[in-house]
C-alpha cells in the first residue's frame, strides 16, 4: 500500500455521533479542506438529546456533501435541521434510501410538531418547562427544504465529490436501500480507500440481499451495535413468535408490537403471513397502525429489483407478505383509537421502535396493565429510551404523561435483529486481506463497542479503536 506524504494531502476524520453510544450516526471527514458528512442521524436517547439542539460543531454551509448509508432515523433525521442551518450542498445515497428518507423526514416532522404543541399545552398547565425549547427542533417545511438537494446512485456506482474524493455505494443488506460506502481519496496517483460500514445486515435474512464484501482498505469505520453478542439461529424467530402469539391467544390477550417503520414492520409482515400459511397460528386480525410503515411498504413493491432470491420466490408462490388478507392498514387517528376498543386478541404492530413517539405509545398507555397482553419487542432498544426501560424490567413506567404498571407480558426477541452480531461483523472484516492501518468501531453503546475492539484484535490481529465522542483522528 502506498501512502500520502503528509505534504500531499491533509485528511481528517471526526466522530461527531454514534461514538460509544447507539443513535446519531454523523462523521465527518475533512480532506484538504473538503468536507463530506458521512449520515447526519438523529440523536434518540433520552440523556443526549441535547446534542440534538446543540449547535452544529463546523458551520453546515461549510460541508460539500452529505453521504447517506440508510433511512433510519438516527443515520437520516438531522437533516432538515442541517440545511435548515445552511448546509446546501448534494445528498448522495440509493434511489430506495432518499425515497423512505423522505417518507421518515416528514414523519419525524409531524411527530415534532404535535409533540412541541403537547408539551407546550402541558407544561403551562404545569406550570413549568421543559429542559428544550417548546418548538420542534424542525418542521415539514424544513424536512420539505431538503428533498431537492438528493442525488440518488446506484448499488456498484460511485460519485465524484470532486476530483480527489470518489464514493461508491454497495449493499449494506440492512434494510431495502442501504449502503456501504467506499471512499476512495485519490491524489498524485496515489489511493487512500476508506469504507464506512453504515449498519452491516445478517446474511440470509429474509428480503434483502447479504452485505457486500471487500478485499482491501486503508481504514475501516464499522458498526457495533451487537459487536458483544451472538442472535439466536434465525430458523428460531418464526417459533418464537407463533409461541408468544399461541400463549397470548388463549388468554384472550393482545399483542402489541412495538417495531420500526422501516424494515422490522416488513420483516414482521413477512414471519406473520408465513405463520398463517402453515397454520402455526390462528386467524386472528393483524393491524399495522403506522402510517409511515404503510408508505414505506409502497416503496417495498416498488423495489421488487432490490429483493434477494428467497423473497423473490415467496412473491411468486404466495400473495405478496405485504397484503395478505388479514392485515389492516390504520390510517386515521380515530382508526388507531378504535383498536382501543377491541375485545379479544388482535396483533397491533405500530411505531416507534424503541417507544420514544408515535402511536405505540397510546397503545402501551391502553394495554401494558393488563396481565392477558402481551409487549413483544422485535428491535434494538437504546440506553434511554422509554423502550430499554421496559425490557430492562421496570415496575412502573411515565407514558405520556402519565405513570403506568407494567403488568403485560414482555417478551424480546434477538433474532430479529437487522445488523450483523459478533461473529458476522468478523466474518465480514476477515475478508479484508491485509489489516486496515486502523479500524474505528462506532454505533455501540461503549461496552459493546470496547468489546468488539478487544475481539477485533484477537481474532484477526488488525489494530481497533473506540473514538470518543468529539474525537479527532488524523488519517495520514
């Protein structure tokens, strides 16, 4: 490998989210004087939503680009805030990616706005106020601002940021549209390859295709959000499921999902229809009361092209997972609240993931105290937020205002997961042939993060490091 003299070229990247914590995905890399934000994701836990309202750590009009590796929310919901701010410059990312982003950016702007109006209409009646400003940190309008500024490209295409800087996009196999994207500086005929992982999907899971590989680079950035852990085997979610759904059945309970809009909403679809098939569970009604997940699943059939195999097969044999008979699209408010008012089981599957906003909240309001119900988590859960809590096993819980008794079943399932555990993360290293001259390990809480260093080194022998938040490192 041939490097830079320290003459030729000057490159500098910065952790400025998701550096020993899980949400706010934002990097910033600084090449001779370019600057290119790899995701610009919200911040979701509860104790650093500060950061959020916290003003950007370089002027935002002075970045070039912003590169996008997938829609969820903490890689994706701080842009309208960061064009809001000044930032106008291109968003590169897949077709399918800017397509949900923009379904989730004006999403997370509806849910700001109505909570900025509640907290404000609650805390005058309080008589008090909260730690952030009674405003949405942005608006549909603001969200609106930033769609013009996409520039889609495809999977094995690659942009040129400028004549020095080239990124090119490959599937993250994460969810439908995500990206690994491999930077390539180029100067004096030298190459300095630097890879952001984004978040690394499982292989063999249902609907996406695996995460693609690479052979050589210079410096990693690599996801750990599992980086401590093995999943269950995959063949165990559909069991799992069909004996939680059986067992809350009998009882005459509920089961409320709380799930992602992007993906984990799908692959939920996907595992129900398939268990109704085989008549592992009964008929019982399912109702998906996530507005966003409904438009999400649009772009799903839209993207049949983005499919692995396997689903491609199950399209063909069956009724699309994404419309069998029993499923119910909620679209209305006064729709969501009439599921309050079902009596006997039903499955409700409504965001958001981790319970920090939407129409789970209301549900887990109406349900978490009755011992026949069933909560039954499908996704990561966050250090802070209203969902790790619950499967942390508190007693009493503040839902909206109001402190509720966790009485209902709650029951997790880690199969589920979207990223990459320990073992598939150092599988999907090991096929770099020669040691990066330096892996970051990013997109962990801290011990999952410091774990997955520690295994890095002793499995493979590459050199693993922890940024911290703010950090700086010199890529020379």
């Amino acid at each position: 490998m041939v490097w830079f003299d320290k003459k030729d070229i000057s490159a500098k990247l910065r952790f400025l989210g998701a550096a020993q914590n899980v949400t706010g995905s934002r990097h910033l890399l600084d090449v001779d004087g370019t600057r290119v934000l790899v995701d610009c994701g919200l911040y979701q836990e509860r104790h650093l939503a500060d950061r959020n309202w916290e003003k950007f750590p370089v002027e935002p009009s002075s970045i070039d680009a912003v590169l996008l590796t997938h829609a969820h929310l903490d890689h994706c919901g701080y842009l309208p805030k960061l064009v809001k701010d000044g930032f106008s410059g291109r968003i590169y990312c897949t077709d399918a990616t800017a397509e949900i982003t923009k379904i989730i950016l004006l999403d997370s702007a509806h849910i700001q706005e109505e909570d900025a109006a509640y907290k404000k209409k609650r805390h005058e009646k309080e008589g008090r106020r909260g730690p952030y400003p009674e405003e949405p940190l942005y608006t549909t309008e603001d969200a609106e601002a930033t769609f013009p500024l996409f520039l889609q490209v495809d999977y094995k295409s690659c942009v040129k940021v400028n004549e020095n800087l080239e990124a090119c996009f490959y599937d993250a196999g994460h969810v439908l549209g995500s990206s690994i994207i491999k930077l390539t500086i180029s100067k004096n005929e030298q190459k300095r390859i630097i890879l952001f992982s984004g978040d690394i999907g499982r292989p063999g899971r249902p609907i996406v295709c695996d995460p693609a590989s690479f052979e050589k680079a210079d410096y990693v950035l690599i996801e750990s959000t599992y980086g401590d852990r093995v999943h269950q085997p995959t063949e165990d979610i559909a069991n799992k499921m069909a004996e939680v759904i059986n067992t809350t059945y009998k009882r005459g309970g509920k089961i409320i999902i709380p799930s992602f809009a992007l993906e984990r909403a799908q692959e939920v679809l996907y595992y129900l229809n398939d268990l109704f098939i085989k008549n592992k569970i009964p008929q019982i009604k399912v109702f998906l009361d996530s507005p966003m997940a409904a438009r999400i699943t649009k772009v799903f059939k839209k993207h049949a092209d983005m499919f692995d195999k396997a689903m491609l097969e199950f399209v063909n044999n069956h009724e699309s997972p994404f419309s069998f008979p029993l499923l119910n699209i909620v679209e209305t408010t006064e729709q969501s609240k009439s599921l309050n008012e079902i009596n006997g089981p039903v499955i409700i599957i409504a965001g958001s993931g981790m319970c920090t906003g939407g129409r789970v909240k209301h549900h887990l309001v109406n349900n978490i105290s009755d011992a026949k119900n069933t909560i039954m988590f499908v996704g990561y859960q966050a250090v802070g937020t209203l969902g790790r809590s619950i499967v942390d096993g508190i007693k009493k819980v503040r839902i909206l205002g109001s402190k509720r008794d966790v009485i209902a079943d709650i029951i997790r399932i880690h199969g589920f997961s979207a990223h990459a555990d320990k073992t598939e993360l150092i599988n999907w290293l090991k096929k770099i042939k020669a040691c990066p001259r330096k892996i970051f390990v990013v997109h962990g809480e801290k011990e999952s993060s410091q774990a997955f260093a520690k295994e890095v080194s002793k499995q493979i022998g590459c050199k693993a490091v922890v940024p911290e938040f703010g950090e700086e490192a010199s890529l020379d």
